[in-house]
C-alpha cells in the first residue's frame, strides 16, 4: 500500500486591498477565508475576550449539538430559507470570495434533499410480501404482480412521492434491460427450449419444466413466432425485431391521480395476457399482442404513503426462482445497499420450517454476516389471520385462559338452535292458519254465490262439503294448536251434520237470513285467524332478533376467544423466531470458529451475547387482510376481519412506524453534517464580511513575533495530525492482514483439496445427494447458477465454501468493529488536539487582548472542526461498508471465470452418454484449475482492499488538509493580520456590501431559535425581520448608490472619518481600557457634512 501522505501546510497567500475589488485569496481557500474584523458598533469596543458581540446569537451553534431529531430537520428546512437569502444578497456583487460563496451555498442546498434508506423485502414464495407492502403502504392494491407467476418477476423500488402536481400523485417509472441483456438471455432461453435436433422440446408443453418456462417468455415476447420460426429464429435477431428493439434500454414514465389508475396501467406491462387468451386457444394466441414482463428490469413507484415520508426505499425483492440476470443484478445490488432487511414468511411455517433459523439458507446468512446487516434484519409473520381456534388452543395451552367464553359461546349455540326450533314451530302453526283461512274464504265465497243467486229469484240449498281432513303425516301442533282451530273444526263438524242430515231428509231452501247469519259467521272466523297469524308474525320476528343478537354476542365472544389465540400463535411465534434467529448465528458462529482453530474452540464459551441479540430482532407478526378490512378496504372482498378488534391489533400499524424510525439514524447523521458545514460557511463569511481590509493592528516587529509563535504552534498541529493519520491507516493495514488475508491464505489449501469431491457431488448418484441430468445441465447453462424444483445452486459458491466458512468470522470482526474502532479513535485523539491548539492559541490572544470578537468566531469554528472530525469515522465506515460488500461479491465472479470453459464443454455436450462426458470434463477442469482459481480470487479482492484503503487514506488526508488549511487561514488573518498597502482601501460600496452579508448572517441565526424551542422574539418580529432582510441590504444598495454620486464631494470627509477611527482602534488595541469618549470627533465630523 502506498505510504500515508500527511497534511501539507498551504504558504500562506498574499493579499491585496483594491479600490472596489474584494480582498481576494486562492480559490480553494474560500471556505476558510477569514479576516480581521470590522467593528459596526460602539458597544463592541468594549467587548472582552470570550463575549459575544451585542445582538448576536449562537442558534446555529447550539443547534450543530442538538440530539432531538425533529429539532435538527427543523433546523435544515430553516437551512433552505436562510441560504435563499445568502445567495439573493450575494447576487448582488461579483467577485471571487463571492463565486466561492455561492458555490458553497449550492453545494448546502442540493444536500437539504431528503435521504434514503434502502429496505429490502425478501421472502418465498406465497409468503404474502407484496400483500404485506400493501398494507404498510395504505392502499389496497398498488404492487404489480403477475396472476400466473406467484413470484415477484422484478425488483420493485417503492419511494415517497416529493411531487407537488396534484396530477401526479401517484408516479411509476418502468425500465426495461438492454439489448444485451436480452440476447443473453435469450440465448439460456433456447438452450432450455430446444432439443438435441434443434427442435422445440415436447417438455415446452409442461408449464413447470424448464423448457416450459422459457416456451413462456419468449412466446409472450413473440406471440406470432410459431414453433418451426421458433426453433430457427437467431436470439440477435429477435432482439432486433422493431417492436422489441424501441422497448429495450428504455424507461416507461407514468402518472396517475389514484392508485387504482396506476396499478390497471403498470399491469399492463408486468401481467401476463395468457389468462385471457388462454394457452389452448391457438386462434386467439395467434392474434395476442406482444407482452413486456420478460423484459422489464426493474420498476420503480413513487407514492406519498406516510410510511415512508420520512426516507424509508421499500424494495420488493424478487424470489429465489428468477432466472434472469439484469433482474438478478439489480437484486443484488440493492442488497449490497439495504440498510434495513425484512424477511417475510406466513406465520403457518415461520416456526415449524425454522425459517428465522435457516434464513433462506446457509449462503444468504452467510452474506449477512459479511454484509454486516444481521443487526438490520426484521422478521415479519404474514397471514396471521389463517388460524385454527382448536389447534391452536390446544397446542398452545389455551384451554383455561378461553374455557369460559368457549363454554358462552357453546351455550348460546345450543340457545340460538333452540329458537329456531320455536320458529320451526311457529311456522307450523301459521301454515296450519293459512290453510284454515284458505277453507274459510273458499266456504265465504260458496255462501256469497248462493246469496247471488236468491236475489236472483232462484232456489238454493247449503253447500254440501266435506269436512277438512288432517294431511297424512301431519304431526300434533299440541300446545300451539289456536282456539280458532278448535272453533272452526267444530263449526265444520256441525256443518257436515246438517249436510248429511239434510242428505237424509228433503233438504229446505235456504233463506236471506240464514245466508247472512253463515257469512257473518265465516267472516268473524276469518277475522280471528288473520289477528291469530299476525300474533304468529310478531313471535317469529321477536325470535329472530333474538336469534340475531345471539348470533353478534356469540361471534363477539368467538372473536375473543379467536384473538386470544391469535395473541397467543403471536407471542408464542415472536419468541420462537427470536431463539431461533440467536441459534442460526451462533451456530454458524461456531462453524466459524472451528474452522478457524478447532484446537482453541470452546462450545461452552459465547462469542457474543445471543440472549441481546434475540431481544434485539424485531418481529411483526401481521394480518394485512385484516387490516386492510378494517381500514375500510376489500370491500368485495368475503373475508371477515374476527379476532382483531382494532387495526392496532394486525400489527400493520407498528409496522408502518418500524419504517418510519428505520430512517432515524441516517437523517440524524445527515441533519449533524450538514448543519456543522452550514456553521463553518457562515462563521466564515462572519470573519469576511467584517473586514475592511485595514485592520492590521500590529507593527511589523509584533506581527513577526506572533506569526513565528503561531506557525510554531501550527506546526506542531500539522505534525501531531501527520502522525495520528499514519497509525490509524498502519492499524488498518494490521487489521487487514491479520483478519481477511492471513484467513484467505490459511483456507485456499482446504478449498484446493476439496473442490475435486465438491465437483463429484454435483453428479453423483441421486441417493448420495446427486442432481438429477437435467438440473446439471441447467446449472452448467447458467454458468453454475440456477434455482429449480431443487432449489437454488450456486456451484461457484459451492467451491469456494470452504474459504467462505473460515473468513466470515474475521471479517465481521475486521469491518463491524477493529476498523471502524480505528477510525473513532483517531477521530478523537484528533479532536483533542485541535482544541488543544485552540487553547492555546486563545490564551495568548486574550493576554495581549487580540481581536476578541474575531476570537468568539474562531472559537465557533474549531468546534465546528471538531464535529467535523467526529463525522468523519461514519463518512468513512459507510464507503468502507459499500467496498467490502462489493469485494465479499467478488470471489466467485473470478472462479466463474476461471470455470468457464468447463461450463460451455458440458453445455455443448448431447446425445447419448452426454451426462457422462459432461461430469468426466468437469472432474477434469477443476482438477487442473482449482490450483490457481482461489489464489486469482485472492489477488482480486486483495486488490480491491488496497484500493479502498487508498480511498480511505485520501478521504482522511483532504478532510485533515482541510480543516488544517482553514485553521491556518482563519487563525494567521484574524490574530497576525496581513501587510496591506494603506494608501489603498476598499471602497465604500465593498463595505456597505459586507455590512449587508453581515446583516443577514445576524438575523439569519435567530431564525434557527424556534429549532430549539426558544423565541428571542415575537412571532411578529421574527416574520418582521425576515421580510425586512432584503429591504435593508436593498436601502444599503440605494445608499451606496447615492454615495457614488456624490463620491469626490465626500472624499475628504471619509478619508478624516476613516482616520480617526483607525487611530482609535490602534490606540485600543494598545490599551483596551481606553475611553469611548474619541467617537464623538468623528460624529462631529459627519454631522458638520449633513
């Protein structure tokens, strides 16, 4: 490695004082550009060292140490304003000071954007991810998915909406692979597809077989291809067709108001058209417009869910089965830049199948462990609403806690079957009523035929009828037998009697009366049985509000007792996962270390505190569907939210605040570095904006003898800092070697003499854990990678476990605390010393009461510089994080490569004996190559650790360089002064200028007050001296104006003021009890002019 540079002392730039021009200095000494003070003000002639000037504030400082975090965000919205009003008054004048001014503004301004945190959601298939995002985004369905893929088919990026167009509430950016891209993966695609003849293979028929699935994609990129066009077509070709070609490479923009629009047109290019069309419709097939999800690379939506106003990125992984590489590359990357990690698994299988244990397998845990984000990983519990009350009372135990509300609710089961059963009853009883009043109408209307046909003149007898027979069948009505029953049957009894003895006997002519007298008499009985069957309706309606408000208590009960279990499944998972997360790292822990020295490992002694670190996974065991009912949502939806009583209870709002404070650290970190660079620009400009360029206050004799004393002191600094820089990058060095190389070198000799058995096993017999012919001859396709039935292999990987296994413990030990520890230390230790300096330097400078009001903005300044260097270990850690997640990726890239050759042998291998030849080139290749593929694998990674510790040592020399360089600007202008030709002073519109900056630098630290909850003024004052900001540096302009106008007429008049005023500062400076009473001589003098 190259050896450290130390920081380099800058020569100190001459400078000159030209009539109108700013004092000007090297153009990368902007932001450290200070000089000697001009004093506005009577009062600050009396000032004592340490003192803060009259109606100055230190908001900002104050603020640069807050710890709230909602004081430091608010403190950057009041950084937009306050640098909006730096830059309209600096707009006003041109200069080089002022071109570095404005740069620097620029830089704070782009820096106030929001930041990201990255959280990426993995997860098996049929875990519910995209259900579970859904939820957390508050809308019922805005994730794109595919409804004959259960997979998600692309990364999905899902960010907070900043747009203020109310037409794009909802936003979507599509972007599809390259041209590249597609042909190779076209090229996999055909090698699946085809057959030993080049035929399209009879597999393309079974949608689960390899063949089958890229039969799939390419039909759906090419539905007029029939199968003979197919089998002929040339992968560049078809990548070149017209329709393709102007799709790939290119990004789709879409906007919508509502998230129902957005989601109907991003379907239109991730869901598959096969649903419709169907794949044994060859006709409407034929006539199927071309689909665009084989091609799609990732998509990104952008939406205003308050989850992730505050920064959180949801990534929506894809799952372990997608094959394409541009998808699998951008999946990658975005766990190379997760800050946060949530595993989703439905909460059926989240305990039995051991998932937090597993973790998704031994490789991706491993990865965690170089990625260093174990401490990032949430669990989430999908589906918690798909519950068993029995199963799980039981298993859990529940029994005692729910027996009484099961015991209610059995008894309001046996209540409610009871009312029914009354009901039936009734019923009954009404069809009997019906029946009779059906009788009684039939006999009324008999009787009112022959009362027509007496008034007509004819002769009528008494209808003959039969009494009403009881049904064969019917059973007793008993009780509930009415007394019209009994009068009617009666009366029908007494009817039949009279007709058969009027049957016996000559019957006799009916008359008026007796015909009026039966149908008053049926009339009356009709009467009755309709008021009998009303009484009937009442009882069954009373009975089935009853039977309703037994069904709401017993489904309230039900649902307790469904929450209890749920509550429990709940608690019961959450610490199950928890133990199982701790078990899963301390066995891989353990693998480690045995593979480190099993001479020296001990399984009774913990490598790290496993009880902290189940306590410290997070674990949501949510219902998303619930949720979502509760929140007024899946209204079609026939799903029934019993068991959660509150949305409180799904968990998804937790969720959502989890999110939320995912992004706390960050913005913290980001808020702290921006407000402190804020501070050294203004504390900056405060020193500049006070120099006349006349205030050299030392004679020659005395300037030279602070100058040595203050190089001697800043010489001292340079090489205290030089030596701090060259341990820290020596420890980082050490820590290197003795952690990651020393391991890689001590492991290359195990991986050497296991890859030939490795590389057997790949093709032995199926009962030794051998692959089957045609998973071997996908993987090999793939370059050693692919994810079938099987599950995933990765036979790169697979050589290299053996390396891999022993180096992760190192280098978590390396990048999660030896290095970062370095870095804090010399952060400290650096810290020290420049207050050390500064200290010094201030004790001198108030012996000999030297520029003391400079002095308090130095003093701001170095602890500026201080925070500076305290930011800079997280600055360096997350670069450091970003190279050592890229090289933990670059092993098996290199033993790809060096295993190439024996992929295409073994993919171009067909007919018969093809799977022997296959496996005998393979033995054959790592045979030969094994002795050298770990070493260039080694030397890779080795190369790109120099590399990132030449970044780091350049990041850690020019933020020292910097600091020391402004500290040595800063402190040489404001305490020594500069050699200024006095014939030549600034003009009277450069001063006025300045006074106008040094106003808005005033007012603008009161606006940071109501940051920190305080309020110096009214409301009404602090909106007063905001808008009167610019109507002051405005009035200054017009002043300077009229002085232009009349500048020769007062020539003589500011050259006395001038004069006068300097010989008073001299004598200050000389004796600083001197009195205020000379300021009159020069008042005298202005007041004689007006």
């Amino acid at each position: 490695m190259e050896p450290p540079v130390s920081p380099r002392v800058k020569p100190e730039p001459k400078l000159e004082a030209s009539h109108g021009d700013p004092v000007k200095g090297e153009p990368s000494d902007v932001l450290s550009m200070s000089q000697i003070p001009y004093r506005h003000s009577e009062a600050e002639a009396s000032a004592t060292p340490g003192d803060v000037e009259p109606d100055e504030t230190n908001f900002l400082e104050r603020l640069c140490n807050e710890n709230t975090l909602e004081s430091l965000e608010t403190g950057i919205s009041i950084t937009g304003r306050l640098l909006n009003q730096l830059r309209d008054v600096l707009s006003t004048h041109a200069g080089p000071d002022v071109d570095g001014w404005m740069k620097a503004i620029l830089d704070l301004e782009k820096r106030t954007a929001p930041t990201r945190t990255v959280v990426g959601v993995v997860g098996n298939t049929g875990a519910g991810k995209s259900s579970v995002i859904n939820a957390v985004l508050d809308e019922e369905r805005l994730l794109p998915t595919n409804c004959l893929r259960a997979c998600t088919a692309s990364p999905t990026e899902i960010s907070f909406n900043y747009s203020d167009d109310p037409e794009e509430l909802y936003r979507a950016e599509i972007e599809f692979i390259s041209t590249e891209d597609w042909i190779r993966e076209l090229q996999i695609l055909f090698s699946d597809l085809l057959d030993g003849n080049g035929q399209i293979s009879h597999e393309a028929t079974k949608t689960d077989s390899d063949a089958g699935i890229a039969y799939a994609k390419v039909k759906a990129v090419y539905p007029q291809k029939t199968r003979d066009m197919l089998a002929k077509a040339n992968p560049k070709d078809l990548a070149n067709e017209t329709e393709v070609r102007t799709i790939l490479g290119t990004t789709k923009q879409l906007k919508n108001t509502t998230a129902k629009d957005l989601y109907r047109r991003m379907q239109h290019y991730v869901d598959s058209k096969e649903k419709s069309t169907g794949p044994g419709d060859p006709k409407k097939r034929a006539n199927a417009p071309m689909e665009y999800w084989p091609l799609i690379k990732v998509v990104r939506i952008f939406t205003k869910a308050h989850a992730l106003s505050t920064g959180a990125v949801i990534v929506d992984l894809p799952g372990v089965q997608d094959s394409n590489a541009a998808r699998a590359a951008v999946a990658d990357n975005y766990m190379k830049s997760c800050t946060g990690l949530w595993i989703v698994a439905p909460i059926t299988r989240a305990v039995d199948d051991k998932t937090a244990k597993s973790l998704l397998g031994n490789s991706f845990k491993r990865q965690l462990k170089y990625d260093g984000t174990y401490s990032a990983v949430s669990f989430i519990c999908s589906k918690t609403d798909d519950i068993s009350i029995t199963e799980a009372a039981e298993s859990l135990g529940l029994e005692g806690e729910i027996s009484e509300s099961w015991e209610a609710a059995e008894k309001m089961k046996k209540t409610k079957l009871s009312l029914e059963s009354q009901i039936a009853d009734l019923k009954k009883v009404k069809t009997r009523l019906v029946e009779q009043l059906d009788e009684c109408e039939t006999q009324t209307d008999m009787w009112e035929d022959r009362q027509s046909q007496l008034s007509n003149g004819e002769v009528v007898y008494a209808p003959s009828i039969s009494s009403k027979k009881r049904k064969r069948g019917e059973i007793s009505l008993g009780s509930f037998k009415s007394e019209t029953d009994d009068r009617l049957d009666a009366d029908d009894s007494d009817l039949s009697d009279k007709e058969n003895s009027q049957q016996d006997q000559n019957r006799e002519p009916l008359t008026e009366e007796d015909i009026e007298d039966r149908i008053a008499s049926l009339r009356e009985q009709r009467k009755k049985i309709r008021g009998e069957r009303r009484s009937l309706d009442s009882q069954i309606a009373e009975l089935r509000r009853d039977i309703e408000k037994n069904k709401n208590e017993r489904e309230k009960v039900l649902a307790s007792v469904k929450a209890i279990c749920i509550q429990g499944r709940n608690d019961y998972s959450r610490s199950a996962i928890k133990q199982d997360f701790a078990l899963g790292i301390k066995e891989l822990d353990q693998e480690n270390a045995v593979e480190e020295d099993d001479t020296t490992f001990d399984p009774d002694q913990d490598i790290r505190d496993y009880d902290e670190v189940a306590r410290s996974l997070p674990v949501f065991c949510v219902s998303s569907r619930a949720y979502q009912k509760l929140s007024g949502r899946l209204v079609k939806d026939d799903f029934q939210s019993h068991g959660f009583l509150s949305v409180e209870d799904t968990e998804v709002p937790k969720l959502q605040e989890h999110a939320r404070k995912l992004t706390e650290a960050g913005r913290t970190s980001h808020c702290r570095r921006l407000l402190n660079d804020l501070s050294q620009l203004i504390n900056s400009m405060r020193l500049w904006s006070r120099n006349d360029g006349t205030q050299s206050t030392l004679t020659d004799g005395e300037k030279r003898q602070e100058e040595q004393h203050l190089n001697k002191l800043l010489n001292n600094l340079e090489e205290e800092l030089e030596l701090l820089l060259r341990l820290s990058i020596s420890e980082m060095q050490k820590s290197l070697e003795e952690h990651i190389f020393e391991n890689i070198d001590a492991s290359i000799p195990s991986a050497v003499i296991a890859a030939p058995d490795t590389a057997y096993s790949w093709g032995a017999h199926r009962s030794e854990g051998g692959l089957f012919w045609a998973t071997y001859k996908a993987t090999v396709r793939r370059q050693g990678v692919y994810s079938g039935a099987s599950g995933p292999r990765d036979f790169n990987q697979e050589l290299f476990d053996p390396v891999s296994r022993n180096l992760a413990t190192g280098w978590e030990r390396a990048f999660q605390r030896r290095i970062p520890g370095i870095l804090n230390e010399f952060a400290t230790k650096a810290s020290v010393k420049l207050r050390d300096f500064h200290q010094s330097v201030k004790s001198r400078a108030e012996q000999r009461h030297t520029n003391p009001a400079g002095l308090v903005i130095l003093s701001n300044q170095i602890m500026a510089h201080m925070r500076t260097l305290q930011a800079l270990p997280a600055t360096l850690c997350a670069k450091i994080t970003d190279a050592q997640r890229e090289a933990s990726r670059q092993f098996t890239p290199v033993i790809c490569n060096a295993m190439m050759d024996a992929y295409t042998e073994c993919t171009n291998e067909s007919g018969p004996g093809s799977y022997a030849r296959m496996k005998e080139a393979m033995a054959n290749h790592v045979d030969i190559t094994r002795h050298t593929m770990f070493g260039e694998a080694y030397d890779v990674v080795k190369g790109q650790f120099q590399v990132m510790c030449r970044a780091v040592h350049h990041d850690i020399c020019e933020s020292t360089q910097g600091v020391f360089d402004t500290i040595h600007m800063d402190y040489m202008r404001t305490l020594v002064g500069t050699e200024v030709d006095r014939s030549k002073k600034m003009s009277r519109q450069e001063l006025d200028f300045r006074r106008g900056v040094s106003k808005v630098l005033l007012h603008g630290d009161k606006l940071f007050a109501p940051a920190l909850g305080e309020s110096p003024e009214s409301a009404s004052e602090v909106e007063k001296m905001e808008a009167t900001v610019d109507d002051e540096v405005a009035v200054d302009n017009v002043e300077t104006h009229d002085a232009n106008d009349s500048e020769s007429e007062n020539k003589d008049l500011a050259k006395q003021a001038d004069e006068l005023m300097q010989a008073h500062i001299r004598e200050e400076t000389a004796d600083p009890f001197v009195s205020d009473d000379e300021y009159p001589a020069i008042e005298v003098l202005i007041k004689n002019k007006k």
